[in-house]
C-alpha cells in the first residue's frame, strides 16, 4: 500500500534535539514566580518545564527549561501537604495530573467544589474557572507532592485576587 504524507518532514541534528530536553536535576525556580508563591500555606515552587511563561512575567520566562512557544506551558508544582497558590483564574484551560501524592483542586468564586486525584489521575479545569489546589499527601516515602500542570496558549493570562473581585459573567 502507498500512502502519501501530508505532515512536513523536518531534519533537526542531534544537538538541536537536546535543546529540547529537560533532566529533572537541572530544573530551576524563581522564588517569586508567583505573588504567593512565599505565603504561608501557598508555599510551593514552581519549575517552567516548557513554554515562555505566563503574561505576569511579560510572557517571558528566563528559567524555562525548554524555552518553546508551541502552544502549550508545562510545570511541576512541588511542596509540602496543606500548600498550594491561592484562588486564581487562567485565560485558557489548566490541566492537572497527580505525579506523586495527592491533590486536591478546588474551583468556584467561593471554593465550593472540588476534587481530589490520586498518582496518575487527570483533571482539566476550563478557562476562566477560579482554581486552586493543595497538596494532600506527599507520596510514600516523601515529604513533598508533585503535580504536573499544562497550560493552554504560549502566554496564557493568571489573576490572582479575593472572590469579592472577580468579575462575574
């Protein structure tokens, strides 16, 4: 059978391919990658796998290990149980996958719903849902959760404000 392929085929020499790969040892955090990043109970860091970064750091990112506008931002979340950022809103949808512990996420104008993912579930909250989420148990044998979150856009938008300032539509 013959087929004939439609998608551009592209050559990238070895070098070029490993500008796209991130080894968990070489990742980096700024402290204040988020305005409460530092809070007590939001304590947490944050690792810009792939993208640029959100548009409250102009859409730029200087620790992005894989500095890429394609579409998407990639994260893990790392901290302790009881922490998370807190109730915050994207432009576009967030998605959430439990990779070591538990978490809990948490949407709505006053906190009213939620669910919690065990290792390896998925939630994807859409755009403009006020959210958050905490971590619940750190994984066995650990002190700290790991959640990866996934971002839709190359610079997605994040407001972080009490429920009485949210707009609502």
């Amino acid at each position: 059978m013959t087929t004939s392929i439609k998608i551009p085929i592209k050559h990238y020499s070895r070098d070029e391919m490993l500008t796209r790969l991130a080894r968990r040892k070489d990742l980096k955090f700024p402290a204040d990658r988020y305005p409460d990043s530092n809070m007590p109970g939001n304590e947490r860091r944050n690792y810009l796998v792939i993208g640029k970064g959100l548009q409250i750091r102009g859409g730029k990112d200087p620790m992005s290990a894989i500095p890429i506008s394609e579409g998407f931002l990639m994260s893990y979340v790392e901290c302790k149980p009881g922490n998370g950022p807190r109730l915050h809103a994207h432009d576009t949808n967030e998605t959430f996958v439990a990779v070591r512990g538990s978490w809990r996420v948490i949407w709505g104008l006053n906190e009213e719903e939620h669910v919690d993912l065990e290792e390896l579930d998925v939630y994807s909250c859409a755009a403009g849902v006020p959210r958050r989420f905490i971590n619940l148990t750190p994984g066995e044998g650990r002190t700290e959760g790991v959640l990866l979150t996934v971002q839709a856009g190359d610079a997605p938008a994040a407001e972080w404000m009490d429920a009485d300032d949210w707009v609502k539509e």
